[in-house]
C-alpha cells in the first residue's frame, strides 16, 4: 500500500474511532432504525446527482446496498444502542477474520504465514486492549453486531470484484434502497417519531450529520476506492486500528480509565498492522491497479 493510500486508512479509521462515540451519543436520544434511516436519508440528499442505473452490474450493487445499508447498519445500529460503545468496537473486528476467510474462499486470494500472523496479533491485540467477561452482560447487542460483522463481510467481498462503478455512484445506491428499508422499520417497530425529531438537542444531530457525512462519504467510500486497489486480507485487517481511535476517545473525552491492559493491547495490535502492510515475499504477487479513476 502506497504511503498517501496507508495514510488516508489512518484517517478512515480515525474518524470510525470517534463515530461509535458520536452515534452512542445520538442514540441515547434516536431510536436505531429511525437514526439509521436519517443518516441515509441525509446521503440520499448530498448524492442523489450520482444515481445511475449501473447495466449488467444492478444485481451486485443491490447485494451491496442491502448489506453495507438496511441489513448491516440495521443489525449494527441495533446492537450499539444495546450495548456499551467500546463492546461494539471488539465485536465489530470480528469482520477482519470473516473477510480473510471469505477472501480465500469466494476470490482465491492466497494469504501466506506472514499477513496471517500480522491478522492474528492485530486482532488479539484489540482482545487484549478491550475484552472483558462483563461485556456477556451485553449478549443481545453482541449478537447483533457479530450479525452486522458477518454482513458486512460478505459486502466486502462483491466491493472487491464489482467493477467500473464510481464509489459515490455505489454510495448513493446504498443510501437510497438503506434509506426507505430503514425509515419504513421505524414507522413499523418505534413510536413518537415527531416528538423525538422536535424535541432533539443540537448534540445530537451532531452524531447523525458526523456519522452521515463523515463516516459515510469519506469512510465507506474511502474503503470501497481502497478495495478497488488492495486485497480483501490486506485492507480489512488495517481497520483493526478503529478500536484504538475509540479507546483513545473514550479515555480522552469520556474520561475512561486508561489501563495497562490497553496499553499492552495497543501496542500488539499496532504491531499487526505493521505486519500485514509490509510488502510480502515475491512469490506473493502484489495487486496491481488497474483502474484509470
């Protein structure tokens, strides 16, 4: 991975890190579904000018709308309002492991000893960082958001191979098939929806717009360009450093307790992502980019 491209994965992750606490902050006043659904609807306004109708290539991109959209951010919106933002922030890595296993089954990428070890530590590093037995007093939330993870996973791997599609042009599908699935369970499973948007503070309508506009347009748009270029195993495991943002922030803004266990965990996981982006030996051929954008 190139240095501006490693770069622009930190910053991708940075601003994950700090959207867990941004949309916990929301969520204590928005229901999920009704949440999820503005958040899109947001997208659907900033990028209606990009929706297109894709020929030969609807069926994959409904696929990846309904799971980067209604299926996965329902799961994962479900469960973060169900448990403690730093549960959701390990249980969400559990799609590094997914979309390397994934990866080798569904696009023959072959992954050798070193970009595996590099997996394992940054992923056991993020356990060593945040895993606790009172997270299990969160079962519901965790379950969902592992549904969320394998979701997801499965959106990565028709990101990767989908091709000649823009990434707002893939985002503003997303938003609009998200947008009425979401809306549409809100009016279905929640209640006093115009009391709740009247009655919203400025704070939080900061999580919607920050979760919209950053973690979507740069974000998600940022790793389907990023998977447009690198291998599934070698992209998903660099989001390992999301959790990292979150502890930072939560000890920085909330005021959490910064222990050594962190700390030890830190530094594991950091080492696993130094792993994983260094260029492997030659008999692991590199991806070559191949797309003009």
């Amino acid at each position: 991975m190139t240095r501006e491209h490693a770069a622009f994965m930190v910053l991708i992750n940075l601003i994950w890190g700090f959207a867990l606490v941004a949309g916990k902050v929301s969520l204590e006043h928005f229901p999920p579904f009704l949440f999820a659904g503005i958040r899109f609807a947001l997208i659907v306004l900033v990028l209606f000018p990009f929706l297109r109708i894709l020929k030969g290539r609807m069926r994959d991109v409904i696929i990846i709308s309904l799971c980067a959209g209604p299926l996965g951010f329902g799961f994962f919106f479900l469960g973060l309002a169900a448990a403690d933002a730093s549960v959701v922030a390990i249980v969400t890595q559990l799609a590094v492991p997914i979309s390397a296993v994934m990866s080798v089954l569904f696009l023959k990428e072959q992954i050798y000893w070193r970009r595996w070890l590099g997996i394992s530590l940054a992923f056991a590093g993020v356990m060593i960082m945040s895993f606790d037995p009172a997270v299990f007093s969160f079962l519901t939330g965790i379950l969902l958001v592992a549904a969320s993870a394998f979701v997801g996973s499965i959106g990565t791997i028709f990101q990767r191979q989908i091709k000649d599609v823009g990434v707002f042009e893939l985002q503003a599908w997303v938003a609009v098939i998200a947008a009425p699935f979401l809306l549409g369970a809100s009016f279905a499973f929640e209640s006093n929806h115009l009391e709740i948007i009247e009655s919203a503070s400025l704070l939080a309508w900061s999580g919607i717009f920050y979760v919209a506009f950053a973690s979507s347009l740069v974000g998600h748009a940022g790793i389907y360009y990023l998977l447009q270029r690198y291998e599934v195993s070698q992209t998903a495991p660099l989001t390992l450093l999301a959790p990292l943002f979150t502890v930072f922030f939560g000890v920085t803004l909330l005021g959490d307790e910064l222990t050594i266990r962190m700390v030890i965990g830190g530094l594991v996981s950091l080492v696993g992502v130094l792993i994983v982006n260094i260029r492997q030996a030659r008999k692991e051929e590199p991806f070559v980019d191949v797309d003009p954008r």
